[in-house]
C-alpha cells in the first residue's frame, strides 16, 4: 500500500525481496521491487505516526514547526532509545513552548 513501512526480512541471491509489514510476509521479484518498493532510511515526525521503533535519533533545527506537540510525537516513536541530535536551543524553545495549535486564530462565518 501507497506509505506503508515495511521491514527487508531477506534478500535472496537472485534478488528477490522478502518484506515484512505489519507482521506479514510479501515476497516481490527484483522487477516488483523496482517499482513498487522504496528504501528510506529517515522518516518524517509525522510520517512515524502511529508506528514504533526500537530506537530512534530525532534531527532538531529552527523551523516553523518545531513545536511541544512534534516533540513528544518523536519522544514517542521510540521502545528503548530516542536520541535528540541538533540545535539544543531550538528544542528548549520548543519544549517550553506552549504547542503551536494553541496559537491558531480561527473564525467562522454563518
């Protein structure tokens, strides 16, 4: 499925890919893998959603953002070990910050 993580279970020496998502096995031929199969070794905060990870480093710079909320989210990806990698200010900023949402000006109209 289109964002789906999976996980390089074996590769077989003519090529062929065992992929584990979720707990099931998909085999797929060199071919397949070309076209339906792309490595990341980095995700997003928000791509992570919902998914966890034995440990994980979380790259911290300025940005629009950055905020409590995306912090606790990428606290929370990880099982054993999560380690903040960047702009030590940036997250201090972020994590004594009230979250961005609170921030937001919404109006409706009838």
């Amino acid at each position: 499925m289109n964002g789906s993580l999976g996980l390089v279970v074996t590769v077989a020496t003519d090529g062929e890919l065992c992929l584990g998502f979720e707990g099931d096995l998909h085999t797929f031929s060199p071919a397949e893998a070309r076209e339906q199969v792309e490595l990341a070794y980095a995700i997003s905060v928000h791509k992570s959603q919902g998914s966890q990870f034995k440990r994980v480093a979380v790259v911290v710079g300025k940005s629009r953002i950055l905020d409590h909320a995306l912090i606790y989210t990428a606290l929370t990806r990880g099982v054993e070990q999560v380690v903040f990698v960047g702009d030590r200010d940036a997250f201090q900023v972020a994590v004594q910050s009230a979250p961005l949402v609170r921030q937001r000006c919404v109006a409706f109209s009838i």
